[in-house]
C-alpha cells in the first residue's frame, strides 16, 4: 500500500526537532532507518524508545508519518526509530517475520538498538515495538524471538503466522496490544492460509500472560460518525509481573492506521492508535509493571471523579486519606505528568489545562489507581 503521493504535500520543515536519516551495516548489508529525536529528549537521562516498522510494501518514510508519534514524544520524551526492511524475492519492501528469505531482521533490530544507544542515552529495559501490517507481524516476531530486549508491543493491522505460537520463545511475560478492524481485507481477523485469526492470536498471549480470559468489555465513543466503523475495547487484566493484554476491534474497520491524518479506506477516528499505543507501553518495562509488582490496585469501584467533564476543578470522592503531590499524579493522554494543585477536601484545580484527556494516578502503601476524566 502506498502513500508516497500523499506524504510529497507534507511541509516537513513545520515538524521541527531532530529527525535523522541513519544508516548501518548488518551481514554484509547497508540498513537504513529514521531517528526522531524529539526536544524534551535530555542527554545524560535515559530515554524510552518505539521501534515503529513499516507494511509490506512500504517504507520507513511513509510510516514515519502515517503512524505518526511525533507530537506524543514531544511531551513524553521518548526516541522514535523507524527501520526500513529490504526486498523479498519480488523485489517488495518487507520484514522477514518468517516470511522467507535469508535477511536477519531479528538480529537486525538488536544491533540498530545497540547502534542507537551507542550515540543517545536509551533506557535498554523500555523499548517497545509497534508497527502496521507486515512491522505488526514483525512485533509479534520480537515478542517471541527478541524478547530479552523488547518489553511490550503493540500490532495495528498485523498478526502471527499460523503455528508461529509453537515456536514462540518469548522468556517474560509480554504485554501485547492488538488493533484490528473486521472488515480487513489485507489481513484478515479471521485469519487466513498463513495468517492466523486475531481471536487466536489474543488467546495465545492471554494464556502465555496468565491473565484473566474474561475481559472487561468497553464501547469506545462514537465520536466520528462519518467514518464508517466503530471500535470496541477488550481488557484483559492480571497477568503474571502485572502485564495485560488490550485489544481495539474496529467493526467494520479496515487495513488502516485509526487516528491517521491519512484516510486510506475506512479509518476508524474515534479515537487515535498512537496515542493508545504510547499508553499502553509507557505503563511496562522489560520486567513487567513499572509500579511494584506487590502494591494491588485499590478498589477504583469506591473511588470516583466529580464531575467529569470538568471546567475548573474535579473532586476525588470515596478516597479516605489527603491527596498530596506525593501520592496523586496528573498525566495528559500523551504522558506527560503535570504539578498538582491539591484545594480542599481532595478537590484537584484544572483551571490551567488544556481541553482535552488527562489521567489522575492515587498510589498509596494498600495499592495504586488510574482514573480517566476530560477537560472542557
């Protein structure tokens, strides 16, 4: 699938901070990648990274910009790598996910995250992999061959291979997103000749997981409703290190980016893949959880948020003890934690945020809690 024309009307010099074309060698072979640097990154502190891999046929300067995380690590501070694959026997651009050939595209990825921390200063247990299609495959390929180096993916669009599951060698335990619309015609959710069935797909690392087969089952808001599709949130919590495995069912949905500036067919916009990827991996590193793995969530049931939407402020009720910037954080949707002003009787002044979707952490000694409230 191509986007090239599209991407020729971007005005890139408006995207500022530091976006690196790279290359290395790996086997004998010239690599290519892109490095998106962004300006909160700080020399001397270890940053996170996305490995963010490009579809089968595509390029590394495409998905640079169609599964776009630039504006989101502005704030979060983490470093983006966009790799470019090589040509299979067709000559097409691709990731050997087990999808033949010679090139060495796991050994590949561990030498580009040693290349790269070899120059910034990266956090080697919080890199991450996501990608669209064949990179989705890729992920999953990762997960199960690189694990020791990548703590948590997230796949828009791809799958596993049929039988890849009795070959997978993952050696931790491996929060897996999954984004996928029903009416993929590309990669079917329903699987198909080497392409196993999303369903499947979820099965398996739900049980490698140890999480809870039961979900918790969440209509996302129908925001768009000239889009053509719906999206449905499925959670899978209590995995063993405290991972969980999330998965966003686009109906009638199809092989597309949810959230892309880039309308290429139906692409869900009721909400933003990026954003909910960067959500769900800035909660691990390559041990699981990054709060303690012994603090258990408090019962979020007695804990609510008032009113929500809010204006100015937003009370914390059902919550015994005092809030404090000790034990109450404040995160945007992108994740970047904000100063709290505590007023009386565990109100929360929001005077001075933007519009928009923010996060409210209580951590205490019994167990810690995520809530979620909008900003008018």
């Amino acid at each position: 699938m191509r986007y090239l024309a599209l991407f020729l009307l971007l005005p890139f010099a408006s995207f500022g901070q530091q976006t690196i074309n790279e290359t290395m060698i790996h086997d004998g072979i010239t690599r290519s990648y892109t490095l998106y640097v962004p300006a909160s990154y700080t020399p001397g502190t270890p940053a996170p990274v996305v490995l963010n891999f490009h579809g089968y046929t595509s390029t590394a300067f495409e998905q640079f910009y169609y599964g776009d995380f630039r504006a989101i690590a502005d704030t979060a501070g983490f470093l983006i790598v966009v790799p470019m694959g090589t040509l299979d026997a067709t000559g097409t651009t691709y990731w050997n996910s087990g999808w033949g050939g010679t090139v060495d595209d796991i050994g590949f990825t561990s030498a580009l995250i040693d290349e790269v921390a070899a120059t910034y200063s990266v956090n080697l247990d919080r890199v991450y992999s996501t990608g669209m299609s064949n990179g989705g495959f890729m992920s999953y390929t990762l997960a199960c061959s690189l694990s020791n180096r990548i703590a948590a993916i997230a796949s828009v669009t791809g799958s596993m291979n049929v039988g890849q599951d009795q070959t997978c060698n993952a050696v931790h335990p491996t929060p897996v997103m999954e984004i996928h619309g029903t009416a993929d015609l590309t990669v079917p959710y329903n699987g198909g000749t080497f392409m196993e069935a999303i369903p499947n797909v979820l099965s398996y690392w739900i049980n490698f997981n140890n999480c809870n087969a039961t979900p918790v089952v969440t209509d996302v808001p129908n925001t768009n409703l000239t889009d053509g599709c719906t999206a449905v949130h499925y959670f899978y919590d209590g995995g063993a290190n405290g991972v969980d495995v999330e998965h966003y069912k686009i109906i009638d949905g199809g092989h597309t980016w949810p959230g892309s500036i880039f309308t290429v067919g139906v692409t869900n916009n009721d909400f933003n893949a990026s954003k909910k990827i960067w959500q769900f991996f800035l909660q691990y590193d390559i041990n699981g959880r990054i709060q303690a793995n012994s603090v258990a969530d408090l019962n979020a049931e007695e804990i609510s948020i008032y009113p929500n939407p809010t204006t100015d402020k937003i009370a914390i009720q059902g919550f015994s003890q005092k809030l404090t910037a000790a034990n109450c954080s404040l995160f945007s949707v992108e994740g970047k934690q904000f100063n709290i002003d505590v007023l009386e009787n565990n109100t929360l002044d929001t005077s001075n945020l933007k519009s928009g979707v923010y996060f409210v952490r209580i951590a205490t000694q019994e167990g810690s809690s995520t809530f979620q409230f909008v900003k008018m």
